[in-house]
C-alpha cells in the first residue's frame, strides 16, 4: 500500500497559526481559510513548490492582526524610563493603586499624541450632560447634524456615550454599558480628545467618602441577569466636569482642592441671563448659563450676519473658559509628555501615597486597639511585686529551717561513717521540699493571670523538629549497631547549663534550676563525703600500721611511743575531715542560697518586662514590608517623571 501524502492544506493552516500572536476567532478564521485556499492551488514542483510554501509560512508568521493583544508597543525613547517606573509601581504597589487609571497612563506612554479623555458627569441627570457637551463639539457654521440629535434625544437609554472623532457621523451600540458615537468634530480631531458624557446621581456619596479620586475613574454599572446584582466597570479619563443644574442639591458637589484645578471642573448652570465676561479657566468652579450659549448657536445659524450677537451670548453664557479649560493640556510642547498626562500621573502618585498613609494609620490602629490597658497592667506588677517578696521571704525561712532540722544534723562530719550514703537523698530532699515550692506555684497563678490578660500575644506554632540523617531508616533496612555513646549520657559542664537555664522561658525557670542544681551540685557533695570518709580511714589505717611496725622492729620502743603515731594520725585525719566537710557543708548552702535569688530576680525582672512591652499589639511586618516596597516604587516613579521636561 503506497504511503499516504500529507495535506498541504492542513500543515501549512497548523503551522501559521502556531507562529501567529493571539488574534480574535473571526480573523483567525478568515486568515486560515485564505491559506488553505491559496495552499490548495499549489501544484507539485519539487523544490519550487517548498520554496513557495516556506516564502509563505514566513509572510504569515511575520504578519500581525490588528486585533492581537500582544503585539509589541513602540515605546518613544524618552518615555522609557518612566513607562518602566510605572510596571514596576503596577506590580509593588498593585494593593494600593487604580490599575485602569494606571493602565490609561501606561497607554498615553506607547504613543507620540496620545489621546486625551475628558468625562462630563450630571449630578442631575444624563440630559445636562449632553447638552454641555453637545454645546462645546456643534459647528455653528454648519447646519444642525445628525449625532447632535442622537446626543440629545430623549430616549430611555441610560448608558454612558463616548464622544469619538470619526469623518462620518456613526453609532457603535454593540456595547451593553457604553454607546460610542463617532462625530466628525474639528476640535476632537486636531486635540486627540474623547469625550465621556455620564449621569452621577446626586445622592451617590462615593464622591463624598473618597474624595475626588473617585472622579477620575468613573462607574460603568451593569446588572447581572441571574442574581440581580449590580457591578461597576471603571473607565478612567484625564479630566472631570461635574455639571450641576440650579442651586439645589449643593452639598452633593465632591470637595476639590485647589491645586486639582486642572483635572477638576464645577459647571453651575445658572439660570439668569448675564455673566460677567471673565476668563474662567482658573477657577475650579465656573457658573455658566447652557441656553444662552445653545441660544447663540442657532442665531449664529440661522444667519451669519449675526456673528457680533452670537459673540456677545456666547461669552455672556460663559463658554469660552469652558472650552479654553478642556482643551487645556491636550498639546505637547517641545515634544514632551502633555501636561493633561502628567497630571494624571502627579494624580496617580498621590493616591497612592494616601492610600499608603492610610493603610499605615489603619494598621497603628489596630494595633493600638488590640493593646493592654494601664490600669491592668499595674494591677499585673503590683501582683509580681507582692510575689517577689514572699519568694524571698519564703527563700530565707524554709532554707533556715531545713539547715536547722534533724535531717540535715544526721550528716554532720563524725556521723559520716554510718550516714555517708544518705547525703545525697538528704540533700535533694532539701531541693524538692524547701527551695522555692510556694514560689513556684504562685508564679504558675501569676501568669495565667498575664496569659488571660493578653500580654503574651497570640500563640505562636512550634517549629516542626529536624530529623538527624544518621537516624533515619530505610524501609526493610537493618537497625544501626549499638555506640557506647548511645549507653553513656553526655553532661555538660555546670557553668553551660546554669547559662542554659535563664533563656528558657521564665515560667519553667525555678524547675528548671532546681533540676540543674539537683544534678550538678548534689553528686559532688555525695562524692566528697565519700572520698573524705575513704581518706580518714587510710590515713588511720596507715598511722596504726606504722606504729605497729615501730613497736615490734625496735626493741626500746615503749607502747606509749608507738601509739602516739597512731594518735597523731587519727588525729589530724578527723581534723581534715571536719573541716573539710563542715566547709563543703557551708558552700553549698550559700551556693543554693544565691542561687535562689538569682532565679528569683530574674524572673521577677522577665516577668515585669513581659507586662511592660506585652501586649501592644502585634505588628504584620509583611504588610509593613509592603507598604515600604510600594513607596519605594511612588518615589521611583515620581523621579522619572521629573527627568521629562514640560
């Protein structure tokens, strides 16, 4: 059976399309038909017809669509840096920034003369709106067209429009949120200017709890046809106009500061017939009288030998600050980055450090929320200074009495030959039953009283144990052969546990002091009894020998002789071990002694420290890291921006 021939068709549609960006389905689909057509008209010529096919395979892959998403920008040079500074400050400071309005500043970067966007929003409905902006795009020397009576029809659609230059006046109503209507308008055109007219409700306090940020990037809202609800779509601009229509319904109009006087405009439409002729393209709020100026536009209209009236309402209605402020900031001078687009980053940049500001006071907030009164913790030191006191106190007189009892009489030096082997049981008796027993269990009361305060903090998890490598085993392996090491405890030194126990927490230090003593210092005193007693009985032992050896070798040795020897060394063994014992007796006493006042000043200071900073409340670094990171890339991007020239 001859082998099957692939289909030029089908290789040559996977292959462009693999080397393709992403492009919309219905272009998609057109291009790959076009292809396989102009494929399927190939005819076999050997090399030719390959030649054919990859000249063709490369004209696709180098050929973009023009509604592919990912096709690279021609970034201008001098707007790198800053275009980068802005990447940067979308990625580090994402939490505390608009990413529409970041993105509009990100596409007035990607172009010589980027388009500048101005929204009119009515406080009293969509119909001012339109007006206002029918008023400042109408030709008075042509006649009334087509999109002024779309514009301003009273219909019931309540989208926002989009105010778009196009040569010939058209519709875009595919858009479930926005209707675009392209007008063939001189001032749109030559300014790269679009024009979004809205309706704000008066009553809508979004404006008024957060300022005029909120102007800046409107809300597209749209209902959900399952559950009802309603969601916002932002569409962020470079300017606002707030139309307000009468004198009513003032306190509505969002507060704007003085220096936001070239993003910001307050139209009042005021219904008199006259207006002072002044340049308002300085003020943030600017009375206007809309039908004196629609007025002169139909005069204008009707007859051009009324130009001189048209003039006079024109600027008695107040229109020409209007559109001087509008068109203000739409050109580049020198080349450089439009003053429209830098305030919108200026606008950008300081959001962001509000927004910044405010997390941090929020977070101090919280934080102060969340932290101890000082009435309950004096309340909790008072407690510690009472219990430090009956811990000393309890130190002095239960050791007294225990240094003074029967027990301890029972190991005086010359009761050593029959109780040497009780020093040890009685010594630790005295550990367990008279050094700081009362103490310990008031400080286990003491700080449940700290812990229900909340001055310990949340709990914190335990760090999950690391295995030894040595001691892990294979499944089905053999158990390692047994050390000597593994028989015989490894004890360090005295001096490195009694380090050891004050920087566990002071809780488990009196325990744990107690267990350190009984364990380093009791079986030192149990072996010099020992050795003491061991050493009384040789030298005695020895002595007598040697006075022996004397009386029986010499033949005018009298008894009396040969015992004093005996003597001598009896006595000066019983006396070395007297005093050596009674001293070894009396240091250790001291020595637990101090030793107890030592625990008990540490805890007493661990334990007032614990009340002093505990419970202020614990600080989420993280989110300080970020809020550290985000002011670094606003300082970034602020930078950049001032490298530009105006």
């Amino acid at each position: 059976m001859p082998p099957r021939l692939p289909l030029i068709g089908k290789a040559v549609y996977s292959l462009s399309l693999s080397s393709w960006p992403f492009v919309c389905r219905s272009c998609r689909y057109k291009q790959a038909r076009a292809l396989s057509n102009g494929a399927a008209r190939l005819k076999p010529q050997g090399n030719r017809k390959a030649r054919g096919t990859t000249l063709q395979l490369r004209t696709a892959s180098t050929t973009a669509s023009i509604t592919a998403v990912n096709v690279r920008r021609d970034i201008p040079p001098r707007f790198l840096h800053l275009h980068e500074s802005l990447k940067a400050l979308e990625t580090e400071a994402a939490v505390y920034i608009n990413i529409s309005q970041l993105r509009l500043a990100l596409r007035g970067l990607e172009s010589e003369n980027a388009v500048t966007r101005v929204a009119v929003l009515g406080l009293n409905g969509h119909n001012g709106p339109r007006r206002l902006a029918r008023a400042l795009l109408a030709d008075p020397l042509a006649s009334e067209q087509r999109w002024e009576k779309q514009l301003t029809a009273d219909d019931n659609d309540e989208r926002a429009i989009l105010l778009r230059y196009g040569e010939q006046a058209d519709v875009d109503d595919r858009h479930p949120l926005v209707k675009t209507l392209f007008i063939p308008s001189t001032t749109l055109h030559i300014h790269n200017l679009e024009i979004l007219v809205q309706a704000s409700s008066a009553a809508d306090k979004s404006y008024g709890e957060a300022g005029a940020a909120n102007l800046l990037v409107p809300g597209l809202e749209s209902q959900s046809s399952a559950s009802g609800r309603l969601s916002t779509v932002t569409f962020p601009v470079h300017k606002t106009v707030i139309y307000q229509e009468g004198l009513q319904d003032l306190g509505s109009i969002p507060k704007i500061n003085l220096h936001d006087r070239s993003i910001f405009k307050v139209i009042i439409d005021w219904s008199w017939s006259t207006l002072q002729q002044q340049s308002q393209n300085a003020q943030s709020v600017s009375p206007i009288n809309l039908a004196l100026g629609e007025a002169a536009i139909e005069i204008f209209r009707q007859s051009l030998q009324r130009s001189v009236e048209y003039e006079h309402l024109w600027f008695d209605a107040g229109m020409p600050g209007m559109t001087a402020w509008m068109l203000d900031g739409t050109e580049s001078p020198n080349g450089g980055i439009k003053p429209a687009i830098r305030g919108l980053l200026q606008t950008i940049c300081n959001n962001t450090k509000k927004s910044i500001a405010q997390e941090e006071e929020s977070s101090d907030q919280r934080q102060k929320a969340s932290t101890i009164s000082v009435a309950t913790k004096n309340i909790i030191e008072q407690g510690i200074s009472i219990w430090a006191e009956n811990a000393h106190t309890e130190l002095r007189d239960r050791l007294n009495s225990a240094f003074h009892s029967k027990s301890w009489r029972r190991i005086k030096w010359w009761k050593l030959f029959w109780r040497v082997d009780d020093v040890e049981y009685i010594a630790s008796d005295i550990l367990h039953k008279a050094w700081l027993v009362e103490a310990e269990k008031e400080m286990i009361w003491i700080s449940g009283r700290i812990h229900q305060s909340g001055l310990l903090g949340p709990p914190k998890l335990r760090p999950t144990a690391v295995l030894d490598p040595d001691d892990e085993q294979t499944l089905g392996g053999h158990p390692p052969p047994p050390r000597v090491s593994d028989l015989v405890e490894r004890v360090p030194n005295y001096e490195v546990v009694e380090d050891q126990v004050f920087q566990h927490p002071w809780l488990q230090n009196i325990y744990r002091a107690r267990s350190a003593l009984s364990q380093f210092t009791v079986p030192p005193l149990q072996s010099l009894s020992q050795s003491l007693l061991l050493q009384t009985i040789s030298t005695n032992a020895l002595t007598s020998s040697l006075s022996a050896l004397l009386y029986f070798s010499i033949s005018t040795t009298s008894p009396y002789e040969a015992g004093a020897i005996a003597a001598v060394g009896l006595v000066w063994s019983l006396r070395r071990l007297q005093t050596r014992w009674e001293n070894a007796r009396s240091t250790w006493e001291a020595q637990i002694r101090e030793d107890g006042r030592r625990v008990l000043r540490h805890v007493e200071e661990v334990a007032r420290e614990t009340v002093r900073e505990g419970g202020l409340g614990e600080a989420d670094e993280l989110s300080r890291e970020a809020r550290r990171v985000a002011r670094n890339a606003v300082a970034r991007t602020e930078g950049a921006l001032e490298e530009i020239s105006p």
